[in-house]
C-alpha cells in the first residue's frame, strides 16, 4: 500500500490511519502540490507497482497526472483519490476518486474524516472512540469549526504537531491511539508546552499586526504582512482584528510560497489563489510565490506603510460612543463616526460632513478603514490634539470629556 498525502495536520492524520488500517505493509509519503505530480509519477511508473494499492489523499494531481491515473485504472490496477477541497471536485468523473467537502449532516469534511469512513467501511480500519475523537479534532480544525464550537483541543492538536515535528508526533499520535481506544487526550506534559507555546504565538501575532501593510490588489482590499509561522493563527487573528479587509495575505518570501485567509462568507481566496496556479478551500488557500504573485504583493507593495492598529484600553475615544469617536490615518486627515437621532450613523472626514447613510456603526468605520486606512485615535493623542485646537487644559478636558467632546462633535455635524 502507497499513500500520497498532505504535509499539514490533515495529510498527517491520513499517514496515521494509513499505517494503523495497513501495519508494516504501509508506505506513506508526505507531499507539498509542487512534488505531488513527481513522486506519485516516479511510482507508478515503476513495473512493480502494478500490483501495489495507490492511495492520494488531501491533495490533487495535474491533469498530466490524472491521466495516467486513468489509464492505470482502466488496466484493472488500483488507485483511489479522496480528497474535500471544492478545487477538486472534476475529479468526482472518474471511478477512482471521490470528493466531498461536505457530509449529509451539513458538517464540513476533511481529508482525515473521508479516509477513515472509508476505511471503516471497507473492513480495513476498526473504529473506536479514541479514532472517532481524534479524526474530528482534525476535521474541526481543518475546517475552523473548532472556534466556532470552542474546541481548544483542536487547536491544541496542531500546535503540537507543529511543535515537536511529524516524525515524533506520528509516533506518539500512533502508539496513543493503539493502546487507548477508549478515548483520545493530550497528556499534562504537552498541554503545559503548548500553554508556553501560546504565549509566544501572542506575540508574534502582534509583533506582525504593526507590520502589515493595507491596499487594494485587483478587486480586493487586503491586508498584506510577511510571515514564516503560525500562518493559520496569524491569518485568522489578524482577519479578526480587521474585519474591513478581505483577505489576509501572508508572504514567505524564504519558502516562495503566499498564503490567503478571510473570513467572509462571499470571498473565495481558493477560486482567487488559483489565478496564481494554487488552490485550497474557500477561506483558507495558498499558491507559490509566482513572477505575477511576487510583482504584486512584494515589489509594488515595498513602499508602503505598515498601517497602525487600533489603539486599545481607551477610556474616552471608544467604538460607539454616542457622542461620537475619531480615526485618523498616516496623512493627518480625521474621520469621526456620529450617531444620529434616527438610529443611523453620519461621518465626517476631513472636516466635511459626507452624504452616504450608514445603518451600523460597524458600516461607517469599514468604510473609513477601507478608503482611507484610518485607526482608532489613541486617547493622549486625541486629548493632546483638542487641547490645541480649542485651547483648554488637558486634565480640564478630561473631566468634562463627555459634554466638550459632544458640543464640538455637534458643531461639525452643523457646520
């Protein structure tokens, strides 16, 4: 038995199922889509695989590939793809392959789960409670289903895989699962590593929030930033922090390859990954650093300014206040979202009070986030900016915040 699969968490767990259904006859190979199409080509080309049993699972061949993948299906020797990305659902044409990224149920599947149905189903594989539990963290992960059910244990899962390496990981994951089948649990020992991990996730995220550049890149309004580890979190952390934005792309200039992460229902970074000869799943999908992908997100994006953050912790210039709150951008102009009497919001950039009608306050900042890369004005700066234009005392103006800053807002809206 050969198996060709993935190198992340997902591939990972098909190489574990593998060697647990297959014992010592399995062979897993771990792939990256730029040397899929050679090793599974360099294989079946030899004279003694014929007989061999051909598994590709979590990721897709050229269409080079898949047709002598057909060929050798038509010749009675066996191949059998499963795979959940929507990119490769042509595939579902031949016998041979099977792609669903979806089950009955509505769930979202992963490449990990489909293997191990299919396993059980066809007398290869006994399931347990250990297996079940440990597919569906890799599901729920590999799909972000995880944050939305809470579950840390997914996470936690891949943090670990990541920390101590495939090799150590697949051999503790593999002995855990052999001699406890009645439930699956990461030990005290790697819960506190993964506990000391997360603190340096925290702030490496933060470190790359300051350093991310904002633009608009064909159609899209994107947030760009360079990073070598923890993708999936700094992708998912920084799209949270900047929900304006329609994608986040991550650039790894050492490995030459570029992430895409959203969070929007109604963006597809895997349909856009593939304008750049990638693919992934609709939210999270990436491609190699191509003369036209380099061109656009490294040497036109060089100039720019890493766009601020949001301040934090203020006590007067807060989201939503009803008397009003103030952005301002890296060339000096300040935008100030207002709540009207009728429910709805008015803006006022650069002095002028402007025409469109936003319903939700959260409509009027995108909107100022997107056009002009404005930030959330730090306290002191604001107070300090006040201070001068109107001439008062900062520690007076700090006691009479609320009603000062309501008869200035007004005075702008009116003007």
């Amino acid at each position: 038995m050969r198996l060709f699969t993935d190198i992340d968490l997902d591939g990972l767990g098909c190489g574990l199922l593998a060697k647990m259904a297959y014992k010592e006859n399995a062979e897993v190979y771990y792939c990256s889509y730029r040397n899929l199409d050679k090793r599974v080509m360099q294989f079946i080309d030899k004279p003694d695989s014929h007989n061999a049993e051909v598994y590709i699972t979590d990721l897709a061949v050229s269409k080079e590939v898949e047709v002598k993948l057909e060929e050798r299906f038509k010749k009675g020797r066996h191949v059998k793809m499963i795979d959940h990305h929507i990119t490769a659902m042509h595939f579902n044409e031949y016998e041979w392959a099977s792609v669903n990224p979806e089950y009955e149920s509505g769930k979202k599947t992963c490449a990990t789960s489909l293997f191990y149905d299919f396993l059980v189903e066809n007398g290869k594989l006994e399931k347990t409670k250990a297996l079940d539990e440990f597919t569906d963290h890799i599901r729920q992960y590999d799909t972000w289903e995880w944050e939305e059910n809470e579950n840390v244990q997914a996470k936690r899962l891949n943090d670990l895989f990541y920390i101590i390496g495939r090799e150590q990981f697949e051999g503790e994951m593999l002995s855990r699962l052999l001699h406890n089948q009645d439930s699956f649990s990461l030990s005290e020992t790697e819960n506190q590593l993964l506990d000391i991990e997360e603190r340096k996730i925290e702030r490496y995220i933060f470190s790359k929030e300051r350093q991310m550049v904002q633009t608009f890149v064909d159609e899209f309004c994107v947030g760009i930033v360079h990073g070598e580890q923890y993708l999936s979190e700094l992708g998912n952390a920084l799209n949270k922090q900047n929900p304006h934005l329609d994608m986040i792309v991550i650039l790894n200039v050492g490995s030459k390859k570029v992430g895409f992460r959203t969070i929007h229902d109604d963006i597809n970074v895997a349909e856009y990954a593939r304008t750049f000869g990638g693919g992934g799943h609709p939210k999270a999908s990436g491609c190699d650093m191509t003369e036209d992908a380099f061109r656009k997100f490294v040497v036109e994006i060089f100039p720019y300014e890493s766009v601020r953050p949001d301040a934090y912790n203020n006590e007067f210039n807060v989201k939503g206040a009803k008397y009003g709150t103030s952005y301002l951008n890296k060339d000096g102009l300040i935008s100030i979202i207002l709540p009207l009497p009728d429910g709805t919001f008015a803006l006022i950039h650069n002095g002028n009070k402007m025409e469109n009608v936003f319903w939700k306050y959260e409509e009027a900042e995108n909107f100022i986030k997107r056009n002009y890369s404005s930030w959330l004005r730090y306290d002191e700066d604001y107070i300090h900016y006040l201070s001068g234009e109107h001439a008062i005392a900062k520690d007076e103006l700090r006691k009479t915040y609320t009603s000062f800053i309501t008869k200035v807002h007004t005075e702008l809206l009116n003007k």
